[in-house]
C-alpha cells in the first residue's frame, strides 16, 4: 500500500481562504526553517491567487518569493496549485506561454504542480501536464469535487481513468467547498 503524505497548504489556500491571500513574505519568514524540519511530503505555497496577490496587493515580486521559500526550505518539496489552461490567470493562455511558465516555476523551486480545471475538462489539463513532466516536475492532477445529480461515484472513477492516462504521477481530490464527508467516502 502507498504511504499516505501530508500536504501542508497553510502557506497558499490558508490564507487565501482566510484574508485574500495577503499574507507577506516577512511574515511568513519566521515559521519557514520549523517547516522545513516537520517531514511534510510538501507545502503547498505558490500559485492561485498567491501571484496575482502579490502584484496587486503586497508589491512583492511572486517570483522573488518563490525564491526565498525555496531557499528557506531546502528539505521540504514545494507544491503550487495551477489552473490547468489557466494557469494562475483568469482567462486561458496559448501553449507556449503555459510551457515558458512551468519551466521558469521549476527552475525556480517547484518540485509538485497541482494541476486543476475546476470544470474537469481533462482537455485544459494536457498541456500542464506535459510541460511539468518534460521539466522533471511531478504533474499532480487534482479531481475538483463537487455535488449535483450527474456527479455520481462512476463520474469520479471515469474522470480518474481518464487524468491516468493523461499521464499523472499522482491524483488527489480538491474539495474546495468542504462537501466531501466521511459519509460521502463509504
């Protein structure tokens, strides 16, 4: 049986969900070393609205952050969350330019890029994951999870089927509403 990792996202969707993503790198600074000793299997610290926010909002240089995280927390795989086509936007971008993204994300830290279309249309994930593999990055796709009467059990395990042979190194569900119960998983 594989051995179940913990995903630290306090850093990206803990923020973002709590105060609009406005945490500074100064803050988080003091905490980054303690991290790095936990033994997470990732943090999950850039992408969704961490780069936007940190343009827009905190005049900080996202990729300056990324930098720093990455030198704060040498042991510790980061993890960004990426919109699939979207990639950290709001609209979808050309292949190229999603291609020149991923590779300067790795080359600058990412080890795991949480791939996602919050439509399931595996068709704006292929791209994404191509790229993050031929950059050496582990392509995580994430399945979003959501209710309604044609999202039965057999709709997940097709879409799982199909996000394997789009060629995921490993799967996770996105419950980003909290829908997902203990019940729901029987």
């Amino acid at each position: 049986m594989a051995k179940v990792g913990i995903t630290e996202t306090v850093l990206r969707d803990a923020h973002q969900s709590l105060i609009a993503t406005r945490m500074t790198t100064e803050e988080m600074l003091p905490i980054l070393s303690t991290m790095d000793k936990v033994g997470y299997h990732s943090v999950e610290c850039w992408g969704g609205a961490t780069f936007d926010a940190c343009l827009r909002f905190l005049n900080e240089d996202p990729w300056d952050r990324l930098r720093i995280l990455r030198r704060e927390m040498p042991h510790t795989k980061l993890q960004m969350l990426f919109r699939g086509q979207n990639m950290l936007g709001y609209r979808h971008y050309a292949d190229d330019v999603l291609e020149y993204f991923v590779q300067k994300s790795v080359a600058n830290g990412i080890d795991i890029i949480r791939i996602f279309d919050a439509l399931n249309d595996i068709r704006n994930l292929e791209t994404a994951v191509k790229a993050a593999k031929k950059e050496g990055a582990h392509a995580q796709i994430a399945i979003s999870y959501t209710l309604g009467e044609v999202f039965t059990e057999q709709y997940y395990i097709d879409y799982a089927k199909r996000i394997e042979e789009a060629g995921a190194d490993s799967i996770c569900i996105k419950d980003m509403a909290a829908l997902l119960t203990p019940y729901e998983t029987e």
